[in-house]
C-alpha cells in the first residue's frame, strides 16, 4: 500500500543488480500519475492530485519518462548508475470525501553500491578492514578467489617497496574481478564496477574476451575515487609494517567515503522505509553464501537507516 499516514514520507527500494528495482519504481509512479482503483487499491481510495516536485536531496531526478518509454517500447529501462529520487506530492481523498495529502519521496539505488554502505558504517579505514577481511575468511565462496591477495598482504614487510604495494592493489582487484564474475555481492569499493562518473564496469570488458576479462579490469578499474586514489584492506600487521602506506590509504578511504559512499547513504538514512527487492531464481543459483553474503547487506541497510551515530564525517 503506499504510504499516506504521513505529510512527508520517504522510500527507499534496494536489492542486488537487476533485482527489478526500476521497472518497479516506474510502473509505481505511472500508478500515481494516473490512479486506477481497480489496478492499484488503496482501501477505496482514490489519488486525485500528483504533481512532481523538485528532490529534496542532491540527488539526481528519477527519468521516470524515459524508463515509461523503454518499457512502452518492450525494452528494458537503461541501467541505474546512480542514485535517483522521485519526488511528488500527492492528493488521496476516501469514500466519504476526505482528503489526505502526502509528499512522497522515492529512491532508487544502484544495486552494485549496496557493499559500500559497509564503508558508511565504518568512519575508520581500520574498521573497514578488519570487517572485510573477516567476511572474505569466513565465507569459503569469498576466500579462494580472494586467496593470492590475502597471500601477498601475508608477504608485507617494513621492507616491502612500492611496487610490492602496487602488485598487492591488483590482486586485490583481481579478486574482486573474479567475485563479479561470480556474482558474489561483496565488490567493495564498487567503484570497482561503477566508477565515480557512472562508467559501468561491461563498457570496459566491451569486446574483450572472456579468458582475459581479469587482468584488464584489474588494470583499468578504480579501487577507490580514481587509479590515482585507491586503497585495499591491510590486516593489523601490515598497518604497523607499512606506515606511510596506511596514512595513504586512510586519506583516499576518507575522500572515497565523502565523495561517493556518503551522497547516496545520507539518503538513505533518512528514509522512513525500505522496500527490498530479491531476485530469487538469482539466490537459489548462488546457493546459501550467496543468499547469506545478501541477508548481511539488507541488515546493514536496515540498521544504516535507523541509526543516528552511523553517518558522521570521515575519519
């Protein structure tokens, strides 16, 4: 039922990566555009008056006319590369003539950002190391792939030079590039699939065969804001090794989390329900560390967008 108890409502729609989201979100809106009793109930009430608005949040506007057209045409909406919001204020008026008015806001959320709302819940670059590297070691599906970079971070040093640095960055992207391919939902920073400027992770692989898919994302995609900026979770003995390397990574942590985790989770935050989409025939193929990895992000998105404390500045 969509929501009119409040003037002012707030909804968020998360999932994994063609879960639905935006087809789903367009035919709401289409419902709301032109209300249809019978086609969308609500208790015998009828929506009179929608007039979008301008978002409340810095984020961009939902292209709700261009996805209608896609659909209208038997295509599937463009993919989302950002966060978007649609934002209407609504007239429902009940059998008896009352009228109700609800300023409606909407979100949708890519699904490859999910992971990153680990990094909204970790003001410290140390914490979010410790919390990714317990989850790849603890999930068997998550370790093999990611097993040459959790050898070579073993092979850090105080003597470990720059390039022993640079090789650690690309096994860790290389495991990440193997965990996409499987469709494992812990790519993080998810930059790694959706750089800052929206630059889909399929337009680099575009006409690249398969067996060298690895090392050319490895080589071409972002771990952090730009190839300039990157950071991997170091364990605590290479933090105390490699000094001059984590006040590095800290900084490009810090500026990663400001610039492209805390746009979209500050929304987030701020909505007053989440509607959660989950591919099942997706789930039953992956099998219960899929299913698991999954339940994990929608708990933290739950309890991002209940807590107060979670969405400081970076530290």
């Amino acid at each position: 039922m969509i929501p009119f108890a409040k003037r002012n409502k707030r909804v968020g729609v998360i999932g994994l990566l063609q879960s639905g989201k935006t087809v789903l979100l367009t035919s709401l809106i289409a419902h709301l555009r032109n209300h249809d009793r019978d086609a969308l109930r609500l208790d015998g009430d009828e929506i009179v008056g929608h007039c979008e608005l301008k978002p409340r949040t810095r984020l961009a506007r939902f292209p709700f006319e261009q996805n209608r057209q896609r659909l209208g045409q038997g295509l599937w909406p463009t993919k989302t590369l950002e966060a978007t919001e649609y934002r209407s204020r609504n007239v429902r008026i009940n059998p008896k003539q009352r009228r109700t008015t609800c300023d409606l806001s909407l979100f949708d959320f890519p699904g490859e950002r999910l992971v990153d709302l680990i990094i909204a819940d970790c003001p410290r670059y140390d914490d979010w190391c410790e919390r990714i590297l317990h989850e790849l070691k603890a999930n068997p599906r998550f370790e093999d792939p990611m097993a040459p970079y959790l050898k070579a971070l073993r092979q850090l040093t105080p003597d470990s030079d720059a390039s022993a640095v640079e090789e650690l960055i690309l096994e860790y992207k290389r495991g990440l590039a193997r965990l996409g391919i499987a469709q494992a939902p812990v790519v993080t920073p998810s930059t790694f699939l959706i750089t800052k400027d929206g630059q889909p992770v399929c337009e680099t692989l575009q006409g690249v065969p398969k067996d060298q898919w690895i090392e050319k994302l490895a080589a071409e995609r972002p771990c952090g804001v730009s190839l300039e900026q990157q950071f991997v979770p170091l364990d605590a003995q290479a933090r105390t090794a490699l000094p001059g390397v984590l006040k590095q990574f800290h900084q490009n942590y810090a500026t990663y989390r400001q610039q492209v985790v805390l746009p979209f989770a500050k929304p987030l935050k701020g909505c007053d329900e989440l509607l959660v989409l989950a591919d099942i025939p997706m789930l039953l193929r992956g099998g219960p560390a899929l299913r698991d990895s999954q339940v994990s992000c929608w708990s933290l998105s739950l309890t991002i967008s209940n807590r107060d404390s979670v969405l400081g500045s970076a530290g």
